[in-house]
C-alpha cells in the first residue's frame, strides 16, 4: 500500500508565487530580498491555515540562497523551528540566545520560526528581548502567532510586522480547482465552492476538507456528495424555503422546516441560513452589489432569477425577523417553535388577504359626476346600524318638513358599496371604536350632499334645550362619562357655531372623539346642518373645580353653613 500524502503537504507552495491570496505580502517580502531591506524581526499574524508558517519557510530558503546550490537544497543546518506552545520557558529562550551566537556553516543566515509565539510565558518574553532587539548579523527571527492582541507591547514594538488576511472564497475555490486538475478528478464549481465556503478563509481547512469529500465520492466531485458528506444544507433548501415563503404556503413551508430537522440538521444553522439567503438575494438585485454573491455561476443565475420575484422591501423585512430569531434561539427554551412562528412570519408579509391588504374607500361626489350622476345623497338617522350604504337608481331629492320628526327621503344611485376597512382591530378594542367613529364622520362629510339639507334658523335656548335632552339620553344609555363632560360647560352660540370651554385637553379630546352622535341629533332637533362645534381649553377653570376632601368640605359649607357646626358638634375628621 503506497504511503499517501494529504493536500495539504503535497500542494505546499515552494515559492512565493504558489503562495494563495497573500500577493501584498510575497511582493513585499520579494523586494526587501531583492533590494536588501529585510528587518531581523518579523512577524507574521493572521487566521489559521493562511501561509504564515509556508511564508517563512520560503523567506528563510530564499535569503540564503545564492544560485549555486541544487535544486533541493532546504538549508535544514540554518533553519531552525521551534513550538512556543511547547517550549515556552525561560530556560528555553536561553538555550535559543546561546545557539544565536554561533554562526550558521553554510549559507549566510541562521533563521528562526518560532510558531505560536503568543504561548512565551512573560518572563520568557522579558528574557527575548535583549535578543531581539539586537540579534547578530547573521540571525533572522520569524515569529507567527494567530493572537497578535496576547503578544507583549514591547516585543511588537521590536518586530515588523505582516498581517495575514483570510484567503477570499474565489481564491480558495481556484486553488481546489487546479489541485482537482493535477490529480484527473472531475468536480463541479459548486461543489468546490461549497468546500472552499466550509473552509471559512483557511487554506488548509481547504485541502483537508477536499481529500475528505475525495475519499468519499471517488473522482466524481458532485455538489450533492459535498453537502451529503459534509452535513451542509444546499442551496436548494432555501431556494425552495423562499418559493414558499413568496407564496404564502406556510403548511408546505412547515413541513419542509420538519423534513431539514429530520435530516439531522440544527435548526438555528437553517434560520440562520436563511438570513444568508435573503442577503444573497438583496445584493443580486442590484448590478453594483453583484459582486457580493460569493457563489458558483449556476447558483448565481438562479439567485438572479429568484431576486426579481421578492421585492427588496420583503428582503429587508425577511432579513430582521430571520436575524431576530437566530438572536433569541440561544435563550429560547422552545426553539422549534421560535423557528416555526419565523416562518409564519415571512410567509405572512406578502400575504394579499382582505384582512392584509384591505384599503378604505369613499366615494367622492366628483366620480358621480363625471359619470354624469347626480352626487350621492345619504339617509341621515341617529345610529348607524350598517357600515354599507345601498344605493337606488333616481336622481337624490331630499324634502324637509317642520314636522317634528325631521326625517329625510332619500334616494342614491344603485349598487354603490362604500367599503370599510377590513384591517382593523376586534369590535372590543378602543382602536376600533375610534376607526369606527373617524369612518363615520369621513362618510358623512364626504358623501352627504349639503346643499339642499335644511338650515333653519334656531336660538341659544333652544340649542340648551336639545343639548339637555341628549345629555339624559347619554345617561340612559349607561354613557355617564360622556354625560358628565357634557355637563361641565353651558353651550353659547355664535352664527351656527356652538362654542365650549374646557379645563383639561382631556375632556376635550373625549368629546371630539365622540361628537359624530351629538352633532347628529343637535343638527337633526334644530334643522340646522350648518352648525358646527369649537372647543377651547383654559387651565384657569381646573382651579373652579374641587378634587381634594378639604376643597369638597368648604363648597358643601358655601352652600349650607349648617354642615360645619353639624362636624363641631360631632367632632367628625373631614
């Protein structure tokens, strides 16, 4: 059985030209070799897997060499590496310090890598100093390390130091490609894009995850092995999931949910997913962010395609419920159920129900007209009893008697519904009671032809009159508030304007919100539809009002003394 090599050590690059997705720091390192600028100090820090150790490696092979040696000379006698994790002392250092001294025997520098530096102990550190801050001539010191921030100031402050990215998903997908070519293995773009996604930026998870699938699937490198073997979920998934979400399927859409789980799939990895997705889908809506769509080219058209079906509004709102949830999967104690109600969410934002997207309209009398109709006439009564007005066919006529009934014929054009929103909350709620009233108020100043109801003339006495009628009505009725507000001023008239004053806004803003009643029957008793209602607030008439047990006492005393000598002589406590 031959010895097999991982990709990983067989595909290690040899020159800085191999090196994958580091190009700014090879063509630094190239020409401070090749214009003799290099420091004594380096350090190399970055992610895991990115090259800092190959890097060195390379530095250390090409300073010393000279074109005269052959071509697998590795210059073993100069370099020299060491694990800080392991040999992490002080008397380690030292044993490093002593050797430093010694002049390499062949080639022109001694280099030392010390991998994973950030494990020194502080007194090997304070140890290391001295040394690197004025190593030999003839000594070069690479330090690497994944954790610049636990390296000590004062040995930063001594190095040079190249930061090392994480390689982009582009990079890694072509270097998996040309290490499929070297080895005659037939993979889908796709599916080396899945492998160099999974590897999150480190080559060398790259490579390691590339022999895994390899071992798995043979020579035939499909994007199904890959997710198959690598316990991703494929884009298929969330393609899918928004297609349902897009059509309201929320059944459908729960069921496949339960068929992911089913599969061994972890729920916030699916949410979470999805979050992705719909950002995928966002950036493939505008050619300017294209670019952003790290995925293979067949994917990406169908990512095009999908995108012109959601709107950038749905994506925007699917994004925040989706982050939202992965937020609070952590410290939901029913996580299925978090994940479920999402779902319910997203599949309900472009749902175009009548309880969803239900709109409020009115009829103007300018719509009659251009059809050449009379505008609409309305039968005006005390209560509303249908949110529907029925409509008749003949010309409206409205015929005002003196009658005490004051009843109104009217008749409208046919089959005129004028529509209430549906989208509003239970008939027990406050905010319906005011959408009811705002609704009813807008259908009468918008549908009621005003010119030809009656505008008789009426006295201050007479408003007072009806004013104290409604007032007994309201308290029949149980409306005791609105009675009692009703009460507080005595109404004056000027021209047809009823004018009140007020202590509180409060009062003020109960009445306006139920003044459609009360202007009906004051309207409808006097024959007057030109009469309005004006409101104003003084503070300076709270103070006429008496709230504590004291101020109550001496109004009742002010209208009969006798009821302080009745608590004198009983010793009563007010």
């Amino acid at each position: 059985m031959e010895h097999f090599v991982v990709s990983a050590r067989k595909y290690r690059p040899q020159t800085f030209k191999d090196v994958v997705g580091q190009q700014a720091i090879t063509n630094t390192l190239l020409n401070a070799i090749e214009n003799n600028h290099l420091a004594q100090a380096l350090l190399f820090t970055g992610p895991r897997g990115v090259g800092k150790t190959t890097c060195a490696r390379i530095l250390a092979k090409m300073i010393n060499s000279d074109g005269t040696e052959t071509g697998d000379e590795d210059f073993a006698f100069n370099i020299f590496e060491l694990d800080a994790a392991s040999n992490n002392s002080v008397d380690d250092i030292r044993s490093l310090t002593d050797q430093v001294r010694i002049p390499p025997q062949i080639g022109k520098y001694k280099v030392y890598i010390i991998d994973e530096v950030h494990m020194l102990s502080q007194a090997a550190f304070n140890a290391f100093l001295k040394t690197l801050e004025e190593p030999p001539k003839h000594c070069i010191f690479i330090l690497a390390t994944t954790e610049k921030h636990k390296i000590i100031p004062t040995i930063l402050s001594r190095c040079q130091i190249f930061d090392f990215k994480r390689i982009t998903v582009t990079d890694a997908k072509e270097y998996l490609k040309y290490i499929a070519e070297e080895q005659g293995i037939n993979a889908e773009d796709d599916a080396l894009h899945i492998i160099a996604q999974k590897a999150d930026g480190a080559m060398r998870d790259a490579l390691s995850i590339f022999d895994r699938v390899v071992s798995f699937s043979g020579k035939n490198l499909t994007r199904q092995a890959v997710t198959e073997n690598l316990n991703v979920l494929d884009y298929e998934t969330y393609f899918e999931s928004t297609d349902l979400i897009l059509e309201n399927k929320i059944p459908e859409l729960l069921l496949q949910f339960n068929n992911t789980l089913s599969k061994g799939f972890d729920g916030h990895h699916y949410i979470a997913g999805l979050a992705s997705h719909f950002r995928d889908l966002l950036v493939s809506k505008t050619p300017e962010t294209i670019e952003l769509l790290e995925v293979g080219e067949e994917t990406k058209k169908k990512y095009l395609e999908q995108s012109q079906k959601a709107s950038q509004q749905f994506l925007l709102q699917g994004i925040n419920l989706a982050n939202d949830c992965d937020l609070k999967y952590k410290s939901s104690k029913n996580q299925r159920l978090l994940i479920e109600l999402c779902l319910m969410q997203l599949a309900s934002i472009t749902f175009d129900g009548e309880k969803k997207n239900s709109r409020h309209y009115i009829i103007p009398p300018s719509f009659f007209k251009k059809k050449g109709i009379t505008p609409v006439r309305v039968s005006v009564s005390n209560k509303v009893e249908n949110q529907s007005i029925v409509a008749e066919t003949k010309t409206a006529s409205i015929k005002s008697t003196s009658d005490a009934s004051n009843k109104f014929q009217v008749n409208v054009p046919p089959k005129v519904d004028l529509k209430i929103d549906n989208n509003r909350a239970s008939g027990l709620s406050l905010k319906s009671l005011r959408v009811k009233k705002e609704h009813l108020i807008k259908q009468m100043d918008v549908v009621i032809d005003e010119e030809n109801l009656p505008k008789e003339p009426f006295t201050e006495a007479e408003l007072i009159k009806a004013w104290n009628e409604f007032i007994v009505i309201l308290q029949n009725d149980g409306k005791h508030n609105l009675a009692s507000i009703l009460s507080i001023d005595t109404p004056k008239v000027k021209g047809t304007v009823i004018h009140l004053e007020y202590p509180n806004a409060t009062n003020k803003v109960e009445l306006e919100r139920n003044q459609y009643d009360l202007m009906l029957y004051i309207r409808k008793t006097l024959s007057n539809f030109d009469i309005s209602l004006s409101i104003t607030v003084n503070e300076e008439l709270e103070k006429q009002y008496a709230y504590t047990t004291l101020e109550k006492f001496e109004k009742l005393k002010e209208k009969n003394p006798n009821i302080d000598t009745l608590r004198k002589t009983f010793d009563l406590d007010i």
